[in-house]
C-alpha cells in the first residue's frame, strides 16, 4: 500500500527560490522517498530497526553532503533547500528524515563553529568516506530551552580532554560514525567531536516507543571518554543555536503531514464516488463531512510551509529572529501535523487503522512532534511573554519576527524564569 497513487503533490517545489542544483537535489530527494524509503518505511517501523539502506542511497547521491560547503567538496545548499529536501525524505520514512536532519544539523554546527583546520577534516570524511554524523544535545535532566545547561563535562588530562555525561534521545543511536555532542568546558559551552566506536561509550537499550523507531534514539553515556585537543571546537556554541535542527525537523512533520493527507484524500475519493451514486447523493452526511474536512486539511497545509520557508531564509544563522521563527514554525507544524493525523483517520475511515494502510504509522510518528523540542506549548508561553514585553530573567535582546515588540530600553526584566 505504500505505492498507493496519493494524486498530485501538496507542496510543489518547482517554483522555489532556489538554484537549479538544489532543485534537481530536491527531485532526487523525492525519487528516493517513493522508489525506496517508502516501500521499506513499514518493514524498519516493524522491526524497530535503522533505516541503513535509505542512508547508503543519501550518500550514493550525494544528499549526506547536502550542507557541506562546496569548497569542501559538498552540495553547498542553503537552508531553505534543506528543509524541502526534508520534507520530501519524509514523505517516504519519517526516521530517515529525522536522522538526515540531525546528521545537517552537525554540518552547520561544523561550518559556523569549526577552524578551517577541521572543517577540512571533519567535512572531508562526509564526502570522501561517507560519514555520518549525529548532534546529542538533550539530556535526561536539563533542557537548555529552559535556561539549563548542560551536565555533560570535559576535564582536562594529557594531550586532550575527558568527556563525562548522559545525552537521551540520541537520533542514529549506535549508527552513526561521529557525533557533535555539546559540553561545559568550565563556563563555556562548546561542540566535541566524538567517534561513535570508542570503548569508553556505552549505549542503552531503551528505545522502544510508539513513534519513529526507526531512529533508534538512544540514550549514550560517555564514561570519561578521550577527546584530542583537535577535536574540541572551542568558539562558543551559542544557545540560540541549538534550535537550528527545526529546520529539518519541521520539515520531517511537515512530510508527516502531507503524506497522511494525501492516503487520506485518495481514499476519501473512493468513498466520495461511492456515496454520490447512492440514493441520496449529495444529500448522504458523509458527502458534506468529507467535503469540509478534505478542505480544512489542504488549506492548513500550505500556511504551515510558509512559515518554515520564513525562518529558513532568516538571516544570520543563529539569530534570536531566526531562533524564534523556528520556534513558531515548530509550534504550527507540530499542532497541524498531529490533527492532519488524526483527520485522516477519520476522512479514509476504518480502514485506516490497518497497517495495510501507511496512515496507522504516520499517525503513531506524527504525535512525536508535539513532544520534540521545542515543545509547542513552550513556544506558546514564550511568544507570550515576548509579546506583551515580559522577557525571562537575563535576557535583553527584545527584537522578534513578528515586529510587534516594544525596543529594548522599554521592556521591562522579569525575575521569574
């Protein structure tokens, strides 16, 4: 059933403000989602398993280095084609494009962060080797979007570093060849890069969920781990820029999303003619339900990928505006993804809940996002407070996307966190 004909794309990428490259990488991107993610996308949800095959197809063409500059070798595509690259993976497995984005996340990182020294490096084993990076950031007691840093530590000792900590919800898990893990060297939050293979690394067994399995998110103890001086990236890893992954991660929901409407509008066909050569025709309840929920599905689609495609051409990277766009972006797409779901259930019917039927699985993933940070009622709290002027304690910088803040000097320093 994953090659059911779903009728024509929702997002049509044809017209994107985006060199003809990054569109043909788009178009790659899509092939790949219909003639091999999807068909395999059920069998790795079953078995709980990576997606390895779909990761050697993105390195086979070149997608692995869609983010690497192209003075070192890589695609060197913008934001905005990495969020429609995204979207399309995920049209054919949702824990593919999640993986993908945590794996672009880390070249970003790299780039902005990294010496030419190890940009060299670091990059030149994606493109020569074929390397997958992940980015660990969450951690079972702090969340940085609450103002925690985090408990993992690097320690001096002789020619390098000793890296201690937990990270939770490590997308790739045992998978990936190299991680950017972020760390407290003294007051300072810095990105390491770390090989996945140490014997100092221990992986737990603890991802077995309703959602995403594919992405074997595990949790990773680094148990005094060596890291050479070389491999620290010591220019400070702002906070702000730790919400750059909701590019593609609002991307990943976005495909969530379209992929269920279109099973469900396809579906909705079948019965719709049904129903109007009945008795009753356009009179049947059924004719006027599917009518008004098919086009309250559509219509939220679109104002969904606007406001990613906003905060992706947000410039500089790592800016409060941009921050706070993805964050906005996170909370419609997060909210639109689990009712589009949940629609869809309803519009296709019974029939929907066979997992003969993709919509069983893309319901189950599409509830992940509203627990991914930055979670939705998170970011509503806080566009509330930025809204009415009641920034969190320390911080003073005042400007937001939606320009409705008042400057700086007139708004008043909250205590309370």
């Amino acid at each position: 059933m994953s090659t059911l004909n779903r009728g024509p794309e929702v997002f049509d990428h044809s017209h994107l403000e985006v060199s003809p490259g990054e569109k043909e990488l788009i178009t790659v991107a899509r092939r790949l989602a219909y003639e091999n993610f999807g068909p395999r996308a059920e069998r790795y949800d079953a078995e709980n398993r990576f997606p390895t095959e779909n990761f050697e197809d993105l390195q086979r063409h070149g997608l692995m280095a869609l983010r690497v500059p192209k003075q070192y070798g890589g695609q060197g595509a913008s934001s905005l084609t990495q969020a429609a690259v995204t979207l399309e993976v995920a049209k054919g497995d949702p824990a593919t494009a999640l993986c993908f984005t945590m794996h672009n996340t880390a070249m970003t990182f790299i780039d902005l962060l990294a010496t030419p020294e190890q940009k060299e490096r670091f990059f030149g084993r994606v493109v020569r080797e074929g390397v997958k990076f992940s980015a660990l950031g969450s951690e079972p007691q702090a969340s940085i979007f609450s103002g925690n840093l985090p408990k993992t530590v690097l320690t001096r000792t002789q020619g390098g570093y000793l890296l201690r900590g937990r990270k939770a919800y490590c997308s790739f898990g045992p998978n990936a060849d190299l991680a950017f893990v972020n760390a407290m060297l003294g007051e300072a939050l810095v990105g390491v890069v770390v090989p996945l293979t140490a014997p100092s690394i221990r992986f737990h067994s603890d991802w077995n969920t309703l959602a995403m399995r594919g992405t074997q998110s595990v949790s990773i103890d680094f148990e005094d781990t060596f890291i050479p001086e070389q491999d620290v990236i010591t220019t400070p890893l702002n906070l702000l820029l730790e919400l750059e992954y909701g590019v593609g991660l609002c991307a990943a929901y976005l495909g969530v999303a379209e992929s269920a409407y279109r099973y469900a509008r396809e579906l909705a066909r079948e019965t719709m003619k049904r129903t109007l050569e009945g008795e009753a025709g356009h009179g049947h309840p059924d004719a006027g339900r599917l009518f008004s929920t098919v086009g309250e599905m559509k219509i939220s689609l679109e104002p969904a990928w606007l406001m990613l495609k906003r905060a992706a051409l947000m410039e500089p990277v790592g800016s409060f505006e941009r921050t706070w766009a993805l964050a906005e972006a996170k909370y419609v797409v997060g909210e639109m993804a689990a009712k589009m779901a949940q629609q869809s259930i309803r519009v296709a019917g019974a029939k929907a809940l066979s997992r003969a039927f993709p919509i069983e699985r893309l319901f189950r993933d599409a509830q992940a996002g509203l627990v991914m940070a930055i979670k939705p009622d998170h970011a509503a709290y806080l566009a509330g407070r930025f809204e009415l002027g009641v920034l969190p304690s320390g911080m003073t910088l005042a400007a937001n996307p939606t320009g409705f803040a008042l400057s700086p000097e007139d708004l008043p320093q909250s205590k309370v966190d």
